[in-house]
C-alpha cells in the first residue's frame, strides 16, 4: 500500500464557548467573560487584566476553528515535509477534503520491511 488516508471528523467537544476571569488589580474583584454560546469551557485560572483575557478567549476560538478538520496521513517517506508546513490537497483526494491545511505533526519511521514512511496529522489553517 502506498498510502492511507484517515480523515478524522470533528471531536465533539461538550462546549460552545469559552468563560474566563480576570481579576482588577485595583480592587481585587474578579470579573467574568465570555464568548459563544453555552456551555462554556472554563478558563482555570484568572488573568492578570481584561486584555490578557479578552486574547485567551480569541485564541481558544482559534484552536476550536483549526480543529475542526483533521486529516491523518501515512505515507511514503519526503524529507521535504516538517511541522508548520502549509500542504494543498487537490481534487483527487475524497469527499470535498481538497483545499489548504498546515502540518501539526509529523512521525517518521524507517524500516528494512517498510522502508521509508511517515505519518502526517493536519489540520485547518485559520
């Protein structure tokens, strides 16, 4: 076999938004945000001020958006190919997968069997 291809679709995560706290140096009061809709995956710990929380929320919403479509790839061998690198699926691969995805992490593997293979998880680009 050359290559296998395994698209794994979204993980239900049990929540539709992100809650985190902050709290106010002057008074010591810890205050509430949230983004999406209930339920919210809480933040455990309070950020220092209502910027550093307001970020913490965009980028969970990031990742969850990233997520969203994962491809798992195990292939020949390419020393070409490292974590971060942006690939372009094309239209022969199945099911409306073709389209731009980054790398998040790549396993090579050598063998006398085998030979020369990798394995390639993929995600999203936001």
């Amino acid at each position: 076999m050359l290559c296998e291809l395994r698209v794994r679709p979204a993980e239900p995560q049990g929540y539709g938004g992100s809650d985190c706290q902050w709290q106010d140096e002057n008074t010591g009061a810890i205050h509430e945000v949230k983004s999406g809709s209930p339920p919210y995956r809480k933040m455990p710990t309070p950020f220092v001020n209502k910027e550093h929380a307001e970020q913490a929320l965009k980028g969970t919403s990031r990742k969850a958006k990233r997520e969203k479509r994962k491809l798992n790839l195990d292939m020949p061998g390419d020393p070409n190919l490292a974590a971060e690198t942006p690939i372009t699926l094309d239209d022969s691969f199945p099911n409306g997968m073709a389209g731009k995805m980054s790398i998040d992490r790549v396993v090579a593997r050598g063998s006398r069997s085998g030979g020369y293979r990798m394995t390639i998880t993929a995600t999203s680009p936001v």
